[in-house]
C-alpha cells in the first residue's frame, strides 16, 4: 500500500443561490490562501467561488476530492469582508452562497481585462475588393478607430472581414485607451467655513476617524442645516488617514446636485456604485475597489458588499429612508449592516438626517450612539412656516384637489417670480379606473391591485408586478361603453388641473417614472436651478435632499395619504416624508411657506409636522410602539409564504400554524394573507414573529421551520426585521 499523502484541503464558498461550502484539495502547483477567488468543479460545471477557510478536518474520502483549478488574477476578497458576509448571512438567515453573490455581482472583474484593439483606415486599397470588404471601407469613420465588432456590425459582415482587410494592409490596429483612471480626490482641495454648530460636529466626526474605532455617530439636523458640508469633513480625514470611505445615499437618481458639492469639495468625482452604471463602469469600480484604489465610493445600498480592503468610514445619508431595506433577494437593511461593518472594520459610521428613524434616536437616547445636532438652518435661513388648510372647510370642487387658500397662495408666489412645488405621492394620472355603470374596477391580473392609469403613457399600469394594459374601450363585466372613469388624483391629473388654474405657467412632473436616470434628474434639477419651471409637481422623488434657492412654497395636496394602512411604521414614514418634503422650501434668503392639505388636521402627525416638533411625535411613537413590544422595544421577524397554488400555501400555512413557537416572551401572529394577498401570480400568507428584546429571535426561527420540508411549489422567505408588511 502507498502511503497516503493527505494533500491540504481547502473549503470553497461558491455564489449560488442554493450553494454554499465544499472542500477541495488545494494542489501544490497552486499558492492557494484564504480569500483567493478560485474556479472548482461542480459536477460537470467549472464554476468561480473564493476560498473560506481551511478544511483539515473535511472527513471526504481522498478519492472523492476534487482539486481547485485555477486561481484567478484578482485581489483576494478582505478577510473583513468574507466575515460581514458570513455575519449578514447568519443574522438574515439565508445561504451565504447568496450573500457572497451580492459581494460578486460582477463575474468578468475576476478576469484579466484583454486589452481592446481597434482598426484605421491607412488609404490604401486591398488588391482584391469585395462587396463586404467595400462596405466595411464605405462605412469605417473618417480618421476614427472602431473595434472589429463594432465595424462588422455596422457593415453587417463577420469580423474575419475586417481582419483580412489588416492584413492587406487597408486597416491598421491601434490600440484602444485603457478604461477611464480612477481620479484621486484631494482632502484640501476646497474647504468651507463652516457654522460654529458645524464646526463642533465636524471636529467630533473627524476625531472619531482620526482614531479609527467603531463607534455610531446620529448627525441629527434640519433640513438645509449643513449636514452634507460636516460629513464631508468626516470624508477629509477618512482620506487624510489614507482609508476608503463610503457614503451610502438612498436613491442614487437622486445624487446630481450632491455629486457636483463633492466635486466643489474634493476637485473629483467619487467613485460610484449603483443599478444605473454600465458593465464597463462596474467592473472598472469593483476592482478599483478591491485593489485600494478608490479612496471614496458613493452608491446605493448594494455599495456596501463591495470588498474594501481598506474601509475607515462609512456614512449613511437620510438613514431613516426605507430604501435602505432591500425586501427581495436576501432581505437586510443597509443602515443596520452598515453598523455592522463598522463594528467588524472597527472604524467610525455616521448616519445623518433631519428626521432620524425612531431605532437611532433610541440608540443616541441610550447612549449608544453619539448625538450630534445642527438645530438651524445654514446661513440663518428659517424654516418655513407650516399652515394647515383644513379640507372640510375648504373642500376643493369636484375632481379637483387644489382648494381655494391653495391656489391663492401658488398665485401670490408665482407673481412674486418665486417656484412652486406641489406634492402628491401617487404616479400616474389616478390611482383607480373603474366603470361607470356597473362599477367594475380595473384590476391586475397578477396582482391584488389597481391598474393605475398613466394617460401619458397612454395605458395601465400595475405598480407591483410592472404589467400594463391599453384602456379597454368597453367594460368587460357589463358590456358598456366608453363607460370607465378615472376616481381619484395622481400628479398627471393634478397637473392638468394645475395647467387650467395657471395658464402660461410652465409646469412639470418628477416621478421615478418620467424621470428614470440619473441623467434626465440632472436636467430636471437644472431647469429648476435656471429658473425654467414655474411649478414643480412631483412624488416622494421630489421630497428628498434638494436644494432650490428660489423654491419658496411647498402645497402637499394629500397629507393624509400614507397614514392608513396597519403599517407599524405607517405614521413615522408619513411624518419624515412630509418634514422632507416641507424642508424644501425657502432654504436661503427668501422665507418659505408650506401648505398642507388634510381632512385629518388634529392627527398627532399632522401636528407634528404643523409645529415642526419632532421629539413630542417621537415621545408618542415610542410610547405606541413600546407597548405593544414592537421594534425598537421588541423585535420582528416575518416569514412570507408564496406559491401560484392558492390552496397549497393555504394548507401549508396552516400546518406551519400547528407546531408555531410559543412561549412567554415570543408571539406568532398569522397565518394571514399578506397585505398584498398576490403579486406575480403568487399567492401569499404571512407569519409575525414577534419576540421580546433579550432573545434570539433567528434560533426561534429556525427551531420552528427544523426539519420542515417546504413543498417545492412553495418559496419560504425570512425577512429578520421586516419593514414593509
Ligand atoms: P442638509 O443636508 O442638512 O439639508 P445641506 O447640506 O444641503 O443641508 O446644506 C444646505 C445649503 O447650505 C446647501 O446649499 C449648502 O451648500 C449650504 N451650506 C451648508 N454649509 C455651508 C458652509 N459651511 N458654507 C457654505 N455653504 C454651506
Ligand atoms: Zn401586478
């Protein structure tokens, strides 16, 4: 018998959805270490994963173990890294496979970059001509240098087409430029003279990041008091320190204005991270950052699994945004994780805004957190002045939504050559389309929805699932014609009704649909910043970090609409977005005016937001949610079942029901539809998990689904501190 060499064996964490750990035998013609991005075999497959950890004690047989193949010529991911995966898997309760996956997002960055090569046109001509080769010739751009694909897709020829016309010599090769550099910001390049309440801030974040610590940071301060300008100093010692910083923003089509302030402050753009960049830009970002290149990066909140090597701060601006929550995939929040990371990295985190969520000002409340406040408005600028127009009284005409003090006030304002901004969070032209004779209401057919009509766009829309539809012409439940009616106001209704009050007044409409990319918000911001828009009608997307001097009055058409519904966080989301929205107006030298609508003017949040006093709406919520034992005095957790089979998630459900944890300190609520009872055809029922602060709500979880088998038409999804149920 041979001796057997027992070969060092390594553990491989593969980017699968259902993948998670397998050992294989690290060869010795390979330097294999720890956080190695590496190809293995995977049954016939060759598939790219990174090595976890050691395997001495994997018990697979030798004969059975397969040999990593290759490593790839790429950084190895951070050891902070490979923990915060391995820490947001075990707290989210999903395979770490998938996690790994959201920190790999682009697989051809592991690649080496082949470098690109384009052709010219030299003036002479092949001795032999043919058709294809002529139109290649037609077409090749005077002086200009096109890659081989791109030339044989123009002239509709292959590719061997314009290599044989180099080779004759008609098309020389150039080589193409190397992708874009990635700038350096400069910590000095432009400093601020910050406020004396900036100045206190400032130096207390910078000190944190001088040190290079954990430690949680509220940066607490109403709208227009400066905060971006005190985080940026956080940013200036971040860079000072010679670490990476990043600074994590809610919606990225958001960011044109606060790009062009960092660009003021740093003489750079940041690196940025978010759906909208192109492959090209992706892979170039995620190397730069896992090679320590990029000193700041600026993203969403999928920004945060990019593998730093070198990370010293994170900032998270408008912390209480619930687009932070990611719900699908694996469900998290990246400005509780972004916590996390700090505490593994041990450096400093920093969250800012003006209406912090109910967990933060909790954690500052306790001490957890540093409480940093800018109680006024930079530059002396005051907020504005809140009135509420009591609809009852002034109940505006039918199929109309602009009362009369309203329109008073958009008139006054518009004479004074000053910008309105009227907002109503609802996308389209009407919430609900029904019929007019039987009163048949439109509905998605995948959905438990409305079809919302979008008459620009000249159709129907579901805003859960993305189906649309053309108007029908005659009602499919009664036959009658012409006979469907638009119920209720979206901003393209308003803003017909807005055209026929202000004729001649230039009026425009900012929604996530009208105004998809980053690109089209610049030029909207733009044309606003010129002057070119007389009245700005717009959604939530209007109400979040922008900054228009001649912005003077603010008219929210519905306060009270995000105020039903049995959402825990139903009143403090109503309560942000209407400080946000009313934090627009008059942020400089003009006074700002806000005007708001509602049938409900004694509701605590309508108040609140009347009297600009955040602490009293919070002491209430607190008080509500503490006895109830909800998040932040308790905690939550969700299971969502789904299937296109009503009965069979019913009948699941309830079996799930049957064996439900119980105890003292922990309540299962449910089954129950969801709140949304379908979406995309899937049938849903849901379960509360609802524990008390001191236990471990995900071993509750998994105690309960032990040994459960999931039938295979059913998805089973574990959302740890649900947001949006
Ligand atoms: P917030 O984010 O707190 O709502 P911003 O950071 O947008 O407030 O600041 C409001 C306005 O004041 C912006 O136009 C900003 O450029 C300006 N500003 C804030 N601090 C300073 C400063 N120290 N020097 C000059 N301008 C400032
Ligand atoms: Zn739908």
């Amino acid at each position: 018998m041979s001796s057997t060499i027992k070969h060092r064996r390594v553990r491989v964490l593969l980017p699968l959805a259902a993948g998670d750990m397998y050992d294989y035998r690290a060869p010795d013609s390979l330097d294999v270490e720890i956080g190695h991005f590496v190809t293995v075999p995977l049954g016939k497959r060759e598939v790219t994963g990174v090595v976890w950890e050691e395997a001495a004690d994997s018990d697979l047989a030798e004969d059975r173990m397969k040999d990593v193949l290759s490593l790839l010529p790429c950084a190895k991911l951070p050891s902070d890294s490979i923990k915060f995966i391995d820490w947001v898997a075990q707290y989210t309760m999903q395979r770490r496979g998938r996690v790994l996956r959201m920190a790999m997002s682009v697989p051809d960055a592991l690649y080496p970059k082949t470098p690109r090569v384009g052709y010219r046109y030299t003036g002479a001509l092949p001795e032999k001509m043919t058709a294809a080769r002529k139109r290649v010739l037609d077409l090749i751009e005077e002086g200009g240098v096109q890659t081989a694909a791109d030339l044989a897709a123009i002239a509709g020829v292959s590719t061997s087409v314009v290599k044989g016309l180099a080779d004759k010599g008609a098309l020389e090769a150039v080589d193409l430029p190397a992708e874009k550099p990635i700038d350096r910001p400069d910590w000095q390049y432009a400093r601020f003279d910050l406020s004396d309440d900036q100045q206190v801030a400032a130096k207390s974040l910078a000190s944190d990041v001088a040190r290079q610590s954990f430690s949680v940071s509220l940066l607490d301060g109403v709208t227009g008091s400066g905060k971006t300008e005190v985080y940026f100093e956080a940013i200036a010692a971040c860079l000072k320190e010679g670490r990476q910083a990043l600074v994590l923003l809610p919606e990225i089509a958001l960011t044109a204005q606060w790009l062009s302030r960092f660009e003021a402050r740093f003489g750079v753009r940041p690196v940025e991270w978010h759906s909208d960049l192109g492959q090209a830009e992706r892979r170039r970002n995620w190397r730069a950052v896992i090679e320590g290149r990029a000193d700041i990066v600026v993203g969403a909140r999928s920004a945060l699994f990019l593998p730093f090597d070198n990370l010293g701060l994170i900032v998270v601006d408008e912390e209480h945004e619930t687009s932070f929550k990611q719900d699908e995939g694996v469900p998290y929040n990246a400005r509780d994780m972004a916590v996390v990371r700090g505490k593994i990295g041990d450096f400093p985190v920093v969250l800012a805004s003006a209406t912090p969520s109910l967990e933060s000002l909790m954690n500052a409340k306790a001490g957890k957190y540093k409480h940093l406040k800018l109680p006024s408005r930079y530059g002396g600028a005051l907020l504005p002045n809140v009135d509420i127009i009591d609809l009852r009284q002034h109940r505006p005409g039918s199929q109309r939504w602009i009362s009369d003090p309203l329109r008073l006030a958009i008139e006054a304002t518009l004479a004074e050559g000053q910008q309105v901004m009227l907002f109503l969070n609802r996308r389209g032209y009407a919430p609900l389309t029904l019929c007019d004779s039987c009163g048949h209401r439109l509905q998605c057919p995948n959905c438990s929805a409305w079809l919302v009509e979008h008459r620009l766009a000249n159709r129907l829309q579901c805003h859960h699932c993305g189906y649309t539809a053309v108007s029908p012409k005659s009602c499919v439940e009664c036959g009658a014609e012409d006979s469907f009616k638009a119920c209720g106001p979206g901003i393209e209704r308003l803003s017909e009704e807005a055209e026929m009050l202000f004729p001649g007044r230039r009026i425009a409409m900012m929604a996530s649909d009208t105004v998809a990319s980053p690109r089209a918000a610049a030029e909207f911001v733009a044309a606003m910043e010129r002057g070119e828009i007389d009245i700005l009608i717009g959604t939530q997307i209007v109400a979040k970090g922008y900054h228009f001097p001649n912005l003077t009055l603010v008219g929210i058409i519905d306060a009270d609409l995000g105020l039903a519904g049995g959402d825990l966080r139903a009143a403090e989301r109503t309560y942000q977005l209407l400080s946000q929205v009313t934090g627009r107006a008059g942020r400089e030298s003009s006074p700002g005016k806000v005007f708001l609508q509602s049938y409900l003017p004694e509701h605590p949040v309508i108040e609140a937001i009347v009297r600009q006093q955040s602490d009293d709406f919070f002491a209430l919520e607190a008080a509500g949610r503490e006895s109830a034992g909800m998040p932040p005095f308790g905690r939550l957790a969700a299971l969502v079942l789904s299937s296109p089979k009503a009965e069979s998630v019913a009948r699941f459900a309830r079996d799930l029901a049957r064996c439900a944890p119980m105890g003292r300190k922990i309540t299962v609520l449910g089954p129950a539809p969801a709140p949304l009872s379908m979406i995309r055809g899937r049938h849903r029922y849901r379960f509360l998990v609802k524990c008390e602060k001191d236990v471990n709500i995900q071993s509750v979880v998994a105690k309960w689904l032990k040994g459960r088998k999931v039938p295979a038409d059913i998805r089973l999804q574990i959302d740890i501190d649900p947001y949006n149920f």
